[in-house]
C-alpha cells in the first residue's frame, strides 16, 4: 500500500474511491466470464478436478507475471506459510464450494447467494474493525442486495426450479470465506503489491485443493474429464482461470486495498449483469430486470460512500 499521502486528505480519499470502484468493477467484469466458461466444462469436468487444474494454472501464471513485474527478490521474501493459511480456506475452499454450489443447483441460484457478499463484508468490518454501522451505508447495503436479488431474476427462481439445499449452503460459506480472504490478503501483508498478495493466496488456495483432488482421484471419489481436452475446452479453461481468476484476482485485491471489503463487495452483485452482456453478444435476449438490478446495485454503492469525502480517513488503514 501506499505510504505517501497526499497533502489534501479529501482529495486523496476521491482519487482511491474512483480508482477503487473502477478495479472492482473491471474484476467484476472479468469474473464474470467464468460463469458461463465452468457451467460448460462441469459437463464433463468433475468440480474438484476443474478447481485444482484452475488454480494450478492461475498459479503459475501469477507467479510467472509477478516475477516479470517486480523481479524475484519479493517472492523469495514473501510469507508464504501466511499466504497459505489465508487462501487455503479462504480461496480454496471458497472456490470449491462455490464451484459445487454451482454444480449442484445451477447459476442463478449461486448468483442470488452470492449478492448478498456486502452482507458478508459490512459484518467483517463491523466485527474485525469495529467500525460504526451508518444508517446511510446499512440503506446502501439494502439497496445493493435488492439490486442483486432482481438482477438474478430471484422472483423466477424463488418457486420450484429453485433447488435451495446442501449447494446453496455451500455457496453462502463460500462467500464469506472469500469476504474473510480478500480482506485478510490486504490487510496481511502490506508490504506486498496486488499481484504479490494475490499470488501468495492463491497458492495457498492451491495447496488448499491440491491434495483433496489427488485423494479423490486415488480413491475413485472423482474422475478425470470425461471426454477429449480439445481446442474448445482449452479456450474455456483461458476464460475460466487466467482470465476469469489470476487478472480478476489481482483486480479485486487492488479495489479492496483501495475501498475495503464492504463498499467492494457491493460490486460482486454487477456480475449477473455483465453475464447477460455477454450471452447478449451471443444472441440472447436483453433481461430488464437484469438491467434493473444494475442499476440498483450501483445507486447503492453511491450512497453507501456518499458521505465518504468528507472524511480525512483511508478506507483501509495501514497497518502500524
């Protein structure tokens, strides 16, 4: 993080609000992609063999980048054990869970769970950081939820295709391990930049999965692809793990080192929206509720950091 402060604090606190909002978002959009990418290759993937060769993938490409960017000196000093102990469960096993939830239910019930992340972020905060709940921020919180709830179409999936059980309870774990990780990846290590934090989680969340998917490939529990890697598993695989987590990784650390684990959460609840974008590319139909949802996702984040200008306070402090 940076140590240098601007002279004018409220000018500051604009800059890393505009800057913040902008990564998440993109990170957002990024992630996004992968959606659509692991609904196809669960088809013949089995989820914890898709999630450890996603990792494998995103990790070596993170450390590849990581190195080119700032040379070898930061990742032989790194905290790798503490790396570990963060992004084993809290990327990990989110990510698993996260995955399962979707293999057993489908998208939008996963989608509908997952906007509720700046429930999870306000709580992290409310509790690690004892930070003062406002009436305005809570009122953004419930706009931003609602905006998830209609973009995901929850009115459609709240009758009898809704398949709420063990995958949606996975999912909601998933979401606050991964609200607990994002936090605890920036304010864990300071001296680290967005790729090196999210390098040394994410090879946690490697270690996290490894082992369990080479135990349920020993014991029969799981099974390699049931059919032929091809060109278009490989390009689905591009979209779902360096696209789709390393870039959107290292995007969303650097909106939480700038916004904190709250305010970027609300951002989480856009990724329906840009999932209708791209099946609107491929020739789907443009969802209205959908394109309200959005809109209420981003009118709560609007209002949640309002008053945000006013202060002379970062939104992640230093660490001492």
């Amino acid at each position: 993080m940076p140590t240098d402060f601007p002279a004018t604090p409220d000018a500051g606190l604009r800059r890393d609000a505009v800057t913040g909002n902008a990564l998440a978002s993109l990170s957002m959009l990024v992630w996004a992609l992968s959606f659509p990418a692991a609904e196809l290759l669960l088809e013949s993937w089995d989820p914890i063999v898709l999630i450890s060769v996603r990792f494998v993938l995103v990790v070596v490409l993170l450390v590849l980048l990581w190195a080119a960017i700032e040379g070898t000196g930061p990742i032989l000093r790194a905290r790798w054990l503490k790396g570990i102990l963060i992004g084993g469960p809290g990327f990990g096993l989110a990510a698993y869970l996260l995955l399962l939830g979707q293999w057993m239910t489908d998208p939008v019930t996963v989608a509908i769970i997952v906007s509720f992340s700046p429930v999870a972020g306000v709580l992290l905060e409310v509790i690690a950081d004892r930070r003062r709940l406002r009436t305005q921020f809570a009122l953004g919180v419930v706009i931003c939820v609602a905006g998830g709830v209609v973009a995901t179409g929850a009115s459609e999936a709240s009758g009898a295709e809704a398949n709420l059980g063990y995958g949606a309870g996975a999912a909601a774990i998933s979401v606050f391990l991964f609200a607990w990780a994002s936090r605890a990846a920036v304010s864990s290590f300071p001296e680290l930049s967005a790729t090196g934090r999210a390098t040394v989680t994410m090879a946690g969340g490697l270690i996290g999965v490894a082992p369990v998917c080479l135990i349920a490939l020993a014991a029969g529990i799981a099974a390699p692809p049931s059919g032929p890697v091809g060109v278009r598993e490989i390009g689905l695989l591009i979209l779902y793990a360096p696209m789709g987590m390393a870039l959107s990784q290292v995007l969303w650390i650097a909106g939480v080192g700038r916004l904190g684990i709250a305010v970027a959460s609300f951002h989480i609840n856009l990724s329906p929206f840009y999932v209708m974008l791209f099946m609107l590319a491929l020739g789907a139909e443009w969802n209205r509720a959908q394109a309200l949802g959005a809109t209420l996702v981003v009118a709560g984040v609007i209002v949640a950091q309002w008053r945000r200008r006013h202060r002379a306070v970062r939104a992640v402090p230093p660490r001492e």
